[in-house]
C-alpha cells in the first residue's frame, strides 16, 4: 500500500509550493524498507491570474473579466469568464473607382480611400466588408 501527503505551503518569489510525499507502507513484509520520494512542484501565480483575467497576445496585455478594448492591430476585443473574442474594427473597401486605392491608416483604425495620382483627394467607397 502506498500512502501519499501533500503539503501546500511557503513561497518563493511569486511561487507557490507544492510537496508531494509518498510511503510504502506494505504490512505484510514490515521489514521492508519505508520509501519515501519527495517530489516538489512550482505553481506559479501566473495561472491563477491567468484564470482570473484574458490575455491580449498582440499587445501582451492582460484585461480583467468583463472589459473592452481596442489592440494595436485596430481590433476590438472583449474579455468575459468564458472566452476573449476579438474583430476588427473597421471595414475593407471593396468596391471604388479604379483610379483610386485604399490605404489603411493604423493610426485612426479605418481605410482612407483616395485618388492613385493625388492623396488630398478623396473618393466614395461604394461597398465594404467587415
């Protein structure tokens, strides 16, 4: 029969530790001898934070259960106890004139629509998708 103990206790850092304890305890033959294996585990507070909050991979940021926000990759993401879901913020021109190409402008999170040959001159985007 082998017994086993935990202990759960000290830290170290932002550690926490796990002792795991294991005897033979084999009644039938007592002159054995006890073995004993003590088998240290780390369980960082990284996981219980990580249960508790969602992590934005894009930014390496995390966000609290309940909160929006928009990444540097113009999407907009929600963090809830379930999941985290991101989408994009903004639509992608389709369809415009020819003599026109869009650009995206990361700093405003939306495509500027613009004349191939002039940039201050703008031009009307007659569908987009997203």
């Amino acid at each position: 029969m082998v017994a086993a103990d935990v202990a759960i206790g000290g830290h170290h850092d932002d550690l926490n530790f796990v002792t795991l304890k294991l005897k033979n305890k084999n009644l039938r033959q007592p002159n054995r001898t006890e073995i004993r294996l003590s088998v240290t585990v780390k369980v960082s507070r990284w996981a219980e934070y990580a249960s508790q909050n969602c992590r934005d991979d894009v930014d390496g940021t995390w966000h609290a259960h309940g909160e929006n926000w928009i990444n540097s990759d113009c999407m907009g993401c929600s963090c809830s106890v379930e999941s985290m879901s991101c989408c994009t913020t903004y639509g992608t021109p389709t369809v415009y004139p020819d003599d026109c190409i869009a650009v995206f402008d990361r700093e405003n999170c939306q495509y500027r629509v613009h004349k191939k040959n002039d940039t201050s001159v703008e031009c009307r985007v007659y569908a987009s998708v997203g």
